[in-house]
C-alpha cells in the first residue's frame, strides 16, 4: 500500500502539472503528501530512507536540481515525525500537519532560491507560492487519508513502530 501511495502520488505530480499553467492557482506537491500520509505505516528507519529517495526522484524529474528536494524531503519527514507526536492521526490533523509542511517547504525553497541570487525577496511571491500549494494540496490529503483509512479499516495493515 505504501509503494502504491508514493508512486500514484509522484505520477499525479507529473500529469496534473501538464494540466495547470506554472503560474496558475494550483500547485501540487504530491509527493510531499505522500511523505506525511505514510509516516503511520512506516518504520522510521525506513520512513527516511523513503523521504530520501522520494526527494531525489523529484529533483531529478521534476525539478532538475541534484539533492536539494532530497535534503529537504528528509528534513520535512524528520519534523513530520516530531508532529505526528503532538498531534493526533486524523484528517484534522492531517490537514494540519500538510499545512505546517507545505508552508514550511516553500518558505524554506523560496529562501535559498532568495540567497543564491536567483530573485529578489517579495513577500507576495512566497505567499502565492504558499496558498496556491495549500489549495490543491489539502484537497488531496483529504482523499488520500480517506481512500487509506478505508483500506486500513478493511485490510487492518500493520502500523510502524515508533520509538
């Protein structure tokens, strides 16, 4: 199921960009969503290990830059594990953790993309890029821990141990 998840999400990322302008209100980041929607079915060994190689994927693909997605998948996915203590696993804080995570990611790329000389710093540039993110990106966490707590609630699949 977790395969499944990350490798539906990570084509979504590809097909629904073909679809929506660059500049357009939607933004996806799928595969980040995949990330937080996974942590409770993971090991945590194994749940960096996945952030990892989902982050190189979409720097190879998508973003054609070396391990910059890579080191800040892994970073996102270690504070994912830091919330997922506080806040409880349900849609609510799902939502809430996609959140914190998106705002975090394009804060985080937005600055360094602002610190290699790439662009100016304006503030409305980042908040674009934040709630056209937030949009798409809610929507689709909603249907995938949906579509999961179902399938869970079926096939009772084993959570990851947590330490």
């Amino acid at each position: 199921m977790i395969t499944l998840i990350v490798i539906i999400s990570f084509l979504l990322d590809g097909i629904i960009s073909n679809f929506i302008p660059v500049n357009g209100i939607f933004y996806p980041l799928f595969s980040l969503v995949s990330i937080i929607v996974i942590y409770p079915y993971v090991i945590k060994e194994d749940y960096f290990k996945y952030s990892f190689f989902i982050g190189l994927s979409y720097d190879l693909i998508y973003t054609n830059t070396v391990i910059f997605n890579a080191c800040l998948f892994l970073i996102l996915s270690f504070l994912i594990s830091k919330i997922y203590i506080l806040i409880n696993d349900s849609k609510i804080g799902l939502i809430l953790i996609t959140v914190i995570s998106i705002i975090l990611y394009r804060s985080i790329s937005y600055f360094v993309i602002f610190l290699t000389g790439n662009t100016t710093f304006e503030f409305n540039i980042l908040f674009k890029s934040i709630y056209s993110s937030l949009i798409i990106n809610v929507i689709y966490v909603i249907i995938l821990s949906t579509i999961t707590f179902l399938l869970n609630r079926k096939y009772r699949f084993k959570k990851g141990l947590r330490y």
